[in-house]
C-alpha cells in the first residue's frame, strides 16, 4: 500500500549561533506517531538528496534528519544517503529501504537528479514509507507546479514528476502579504493565477498530507488555494480530508 507523507519542514532541528542543531521532529500534527504507526520495518532509510553533488551540504543535513528521527524515537539498522557518490547502487538501496526521505532544496535540480536515477521507475513498486520534504514533496506530483522564486528568471514551473500523487503542495506558507518584497509578491500572484488551473494545498511549516490508496488526508496548518483565492483549510491539531 502507498504510503506517503507531503510535508513542508519537519521542524527537526534549530540554530544556536548559526549553528543548526537536531532535535524531535515537530509532532503537533502527530506526524511522528503517524510514522511509527506505518513504517513496518527498521533495517534502512535512505535520504535522496536534491543537489546529488553538493556532499557537505548532504552531510549536513542527512546527519540532522537521521539524528533527529533517533531523538524521536526512531532508530533503523541502516543510514544510506544517495547522490553522486552513490547513485550506481541506487536499485539495491531503493529495494532495501523502508523509510525514502527526499529532502528539500532547489525542485528542478531535484527533478533532474532524480531522472538520472530512474526514481520514477523504481518507485512504481515501492511498499514501504515516503516523507517529501518542500521541494521532495512538490516532486512527487504527477504533473507538477513549481512556483517561481527567483521572479521572472525562475526555472521551469510545470514539469513532470515522480507521478505517485496527484496533490500539489506549496511547502513554507505564510498567509500574511505585508511584509513580502518584490520577487515574494510576485511568486503568491503567480500561485493564484495557477490556481485558476489547478488547487493548490499550501503547508504551513510542521503541517503535512498523509496519503494512502484509500485516503487522502491534511493535518495541521493548510491553506487552499483556488479559483483565485485562498481559504483556511485546517489549523493546528486539526485535520481536513480530502478523500
């Protein structure tokens, strides 16, 4: 059965002095006992990275999801990371992994690492757990909406994903507009332009979608956005179902 979790910041570690730190993943939404409750086994985890080449940064913050998930709780035999340094084994580490972590980062570098390694394929029979991370869950859409962040100089918006939900998520949602710049407002009018074409769930920070075979589920705090306007879907230790 798929399982798959569309999240926009697990909110598993903090800074001190500019220093990133782990701690427990945010479990407000009850996202950690969600996990618990569907990853079957232990033995592996496998973290997908976005920029398959920049190894300090996949370091970086593999080494902080891994210690974070202990000090929730969750512990696994092995700790895989795949990129460039990894990608000739990535059929064997897809096949062992319980738990695929696709992390967040830049969506479109993302994607492309992502047909270099065949994802899409492997993944047709994958049984085990997904947690896409803002960028790792907008590319787990079939036809997806990468909304422009850099303004008129964006990378593609539309471009094909890892086809295992038809959700599009925009990850790091903040309602409010008066303080957005230049490139921000034109990124939320382009979000609702797009909405005239397709809905859009907006997660806020430590809110996620749970998605099975049979549900389609959003816990915390969400916004949806379409026809041109945006409504509260659901707030903080709620949760709204969509199927």
């Amino acid at each position: 059965m798929k399982k798959i979790f569309l999240t926009s910041n697990l909110k598993h570690y903090h800074k001190i002095d500019n220093k990133k730190i782990a701690n427990e993943i945010d479990n407000t939404n009850r996202l950690v006992d969600q996990l618990k409750e569907n990853i079957c086994n232990y033995n592996t985890i496998v973290y997908v990275a976005f920029d398959s080449s920049n190894i300090d940064k996949i370091n970086e913050y593999s080494n902080l999801l891994f210690e974070s998930l202990k000090l929730s709780g969750i512990y696994f035999k092995n700790y895989y990371i795949l990129d460039d340094r990894t990608k000739h084994n990535t059929t064997n580490y897809i096949k062992q992994a319980d738990l695929i972590f696709l992390s967040g980062g830049d969506t479109y570098i993302q994607n492309e690492f992502f047909s270099k390694i065949n994802l899409k394929y492997l993944l047709k029979e994958y049984c085990g757990v997904i947690i896409g991370q803002s960028a790792g869950s907008i590319n787990l859409a079939e036809n997806l909406y990468n909304s422009p962040e850099n303004g008129y100089s964006s990378e593609p918006i539309h471009f094909s994903g890892l086809g295992l939900t038809q959700i599009n998520i925009e990850p790091h949602f903040n309602i409010e507009t008066s303080n957005l710049n230049e490139l921000e407002s034109y990124q939320r009018d382009n979000i609702l332009n797009e909405s005239l074409s397709r809905t859009i769930y907006a997660l806020c920070d430590g809110s996620h979608i749970f998605e099975t075979d049979n549900s389609i589920v959003v816990y915390g705090k969400s916004y949806i956005i379409r026809r041109g306007g945006i409504s509260l879907l659901c707030d903080n230790k709620e949760k709204f179902i969509i199927k």
